[in-house]
C-alpha cells in the first residue's frame, strides 16, 4: 500500500488526529484561494518574494547563488526593527527577531562591491554581483 492510500483510510486520518489532540495540536486550514487568511506568514512570504524580484528579475541563477540570495533575503528580514532593546533614548539599537535566533542583528557589511564593475568583467563573479546588487536596495 502507497504512502497516499494509507494517509487517505479513515482509521489512519482519525489516529493522527487524537495524536496530536493530546499534544496540544490542533490544525487550522486556510481557503486555497484566501491567502489574506493567514496574515503574518503571509506578509512574510511577499516580503521575501518581494526582495527575491527586485534583485533577481527575469535572471536565472544556479541553485547555489539562489541558496546565497535566499539566506542575505532571510537576514534582511529577520533583522528588522521590533522594538528598542533598552530604555535609554540615546541607545538606538534595535530588538530584532534575530536576537531571538542567535542574539545579535543578522546583518553583516559585504566584502565587496562589484555593482559599479562592468558584467564583463564579472565572469567568475556574478553571485558576488546579485548579492550586492540585493546589499544596495536592488538598485
């Protein structure tokens, strides 16, 4: 019996719901067509979708540079301002959600520039370009 026929049984369908009713799990389903159900998550995804067009545009790219772009795209957003982290007006550092991961900001100052540099001349170079590219606001 396949991994589908199984999940569809009811006796199946029904043990994995008491399961995870006595650890406190309770699923909430959303419309297929409602993504604006959902909310923050949502927000989350068109943020990162939103990053991920500005710098990549209609180029394609290696898994390698996306995995690259998608990591730089998920510190930007994890790195944005929640709250202040003290008291004291003359401390401007924010409370970032990636405190809560790690305990420091996510975000880290490039090695280089490469946005000014011809495309040319970046043949071995074009990951350290579109990352840039993203490091500068997508210009």
């Amino acid at each position: 019996m396949d991994l589908m026929q199984n999940l569809r049984r009811k006796g199946h369908h029904e043990r994995i719901l008491n399961e995870c009713s006595e650890d406190g799990i309770y699923w909430h389903f959303n419309p297929p067509s409602a993504p604006h159900f959902s909310g923050l998550w949502e927000a989350a995804v068109r943020s990162a979708k939103i990053h991920l067009l500005k710098v990549l545009g209609q180029h394609v790219v290696l898994f390698e540079d996306l995995q690259t772009l998608l990591t730089q795209v998920e510190a930007c957003l994890n790195s944005r301002p929640l709250t202040a982290l003290s008291d004291d007006p003359m401390d401007l550092k924010p409370l970032t959600p990636g405190h809560c991961s790690i305990g420091a900001s996510l975000q880290a100052a490039p090695d280089c520039n490469y946005v000014q540099i011809s495309e040319g001349r970046l043949k071995c170079k074009p990951r350290s370009r579109i990352c840039n590219t993203f490091g500068a606001g997508g210009k």
